[in-house]
C-alpha cells in the first residue's frame, strides 16, 4: 500500500511517497513561496505531488498532510498557522483535492512527528509515550492506545506552552515561564549568549564576541563534547527545565515513556541526563516506575512518515 506524506511549513513543502512496510520511495522538496498568497501555495502543493508521482506507476490511497496551527477534529481545517502569512481557518484538505484529485487529511506537524515515530521509529515498541519536539520552538504530540490523543477539538499537545515559571522569560506563549522560552532554540541560544557574555576568559565568548547571532545549541554542545564546562553548565540547566515539563506531562496524562527528537536535542547526554534526574527527583513515587527518556533519530523525517501513516489509516 503507497501514500503521499506531505509536510508543509513555512519555507519548504516536502513531500514523500511512502510504502506502509519499507518506508520512503521517493522524496522531494520545494519552496514554499508562502509571501505569494495562500493560493500559490496550494498551486506548489500541487506541483509537488505531480512531481512526486511524475514517471511513477504508484496509485497513492491519499495524502496525508502535516502543517503548523491548531487542526480540527475533521482533519481538513486549520486555524490560524504560523509562518503561513493570510492563512485564517482554511479547509486545507478540500483545496488539495481540488487540485490533485487525491483525497487528503490534515494533520498539527507535531502530532504527525509523533506518529511517524509510533509507526516507523523508536515508538514502535510503545503503546503510549509523550514525543516532545525541541527545534526552533517546542512541540509535541501524545500517543495514547496507539493513536493520537487529540483532545476535545483535536488541539491537545501544545507542550510548549506548559508554563514553569510565570516570572520567567518571554516566548511565543500567552505569558511568561512557557517551556519553549526555556528550550526553543533562539531562546537558548539567547539564555546562553547572555551567560557567555559575562564570561569573557570562556573560548565561547572569543568565538562568538563579535556575532552572538551565530550562536546555535550544536555549538554549546560541541563546546560541552570538548569539555567546556560553562557550555556543560548551560545544557545542565535547560535539561533540568525540560525535567520539570516532563513532571506536569507525566503527572497530567499518566504516560511514562518520553520520546525527545528536533535540533536542540542533539545535546545528547549533556541536555537529557539532566532532564531525566530532575524528573526522577520531582516525580510521586508511584510514577518513578517504568520513566524512560529516548531520542529519536528520524529526525525531520518523522512528520513526512507520519503524514503517510495518517493516510494510510484515515483514507485506505
């Protein structure tokens, strides 16, 4: 059985023709021109799945579609998506099929990032796990009996905007304290360029002193792998602000198995050792056992084969 996965952002449409059993058979991506207007980028969809199926014999069962804002229950309409400029409540899934003749369902990216990982990554061993994506913000999706939990409206999995501290530093959340004004990836690199700065005798500040923009997590990180111990210091803390989202997540949804993925958590050891011991320490008891932190390794890959998953279930 083939599906199109189709992951679609701000910048780039990706897009996949996924087999159900042996994963990708072919990719592509292409600019998504989404200054143009929000019809020129249902046109580029277009383009990318007759690309996609260009001198392929395949007969995809649909497409699925992963895409950032709040999708609804009916996994056609969008509210509002960020870095998607004009888009308001937009019925994604019929204007697709207008163009392409396929059937389509929608998807939150983050929550297909999470079946994809359900389906063809580490999650496959897990009935239930909470993935929490750490790249340029903070996303999620919660895997529950095997399924998407999605909520009463299909919004559930907003994880980066848990709040841990209303006196803390702003992000893209409503108030100060959201999670992702801790472990987004230009909020960390901030926290960290503000720390730097008042290190001066540090390698990071020579590196950086005359571009702190330049500063990105895999710099601290690579920083720590040399044995940097401010650089050390700083993923110290940021894990141990993760540790304490994984102890609302956990205590909330009663869902013991983490699943981490995205840029910022290619810290590796010096970012989730640190999460793991403060969620360890802060947990009730009766929630200790079975608490388990994974990486996943598909990387930007498990939002496109999730994407071929929701089809596969929702259109087949």
């Amino acid at each position: 059985m083939i599906s199109i996965g189709i992951d679609l952002g701000g910048t780039n449409i990706k897009a996949a023709l996924v087999d159900r059993k042996k994963g990708f058979i072919n990719t592509l991506s292409i600019p998504t021109h989404a200054d143009v207007g929000k019809e020129h980028v249902f046109d580029r969809i277009a383009i990318a799945v007759s690309e996609l199926l260009e001198d392929s014999d395949a007969k995809p069962v649909g497409i699925g579609m992963g895409l950032p804002g709040m999708v609804g229950l009916d996994r056609q309409t969008v509210k509002n998506p960020p870095n998607l400029p004009g888009w308001k409540v937009e019925n994604v899934a019929h204007k697709v099929k207008s163009r392409t003749g396929l059937n389509c369902v929608i998807e939150n990216d983050a929550n297909l990032a999470a079946l994809g990982s359900a389906r063809f990554g580490v999650g496959k061993d897990e009935d239930s796990f909470i993935l929490v994506t750490l790249g340029t913000g903070v996303g999620g999706g919660i895997i529950f009996n095997n399924k998407i939990y999605r909520g009463t409206t299909g919004m559930a999995g907003e994880l980066g905007h848990v709040i841990i501290n209303y006196h803390g530093p702003l992000s893209n959340s409503n108030t100060r304290g959201g999670v992702e004004a801790y472990l987004g990836q230009r909020f960390l690199s901030r926290f960290a360029a503000d720390t730097i700065r008042q290190n001066t005798d540090n390698p990071l500040y020579e590196k950086f002193r005359n571009d702190f923009d330049k500063l990105e997590p895999v710099d601290l990180y690579k920083a720590a792998k040399d044995g940097n111990e401010l650089a050390i210091d700083i993923l110290r803390q940021s894990g141990e602000k993760l540790g304490y989202a994984l102890v609302n997540y956990i205590h909330i949804l009663d869902i013991k198995k983490i699943i981490v993925s995205g840029g910022v958590a290619k810290a590796g050891k010096f970012l989730l050792d640190p999460a793991y011991e403060t969620a360890y320490k802060y947990l009730m008891p009766p929630f200790r056992d079975g608490f388990e932190i994974k990486s996943e390794t598909l990387g930007n890959d498990a939002a496109l084969l999730g994407a071929a998953s929701l089809a596969f279930e929702e259109l087949s």
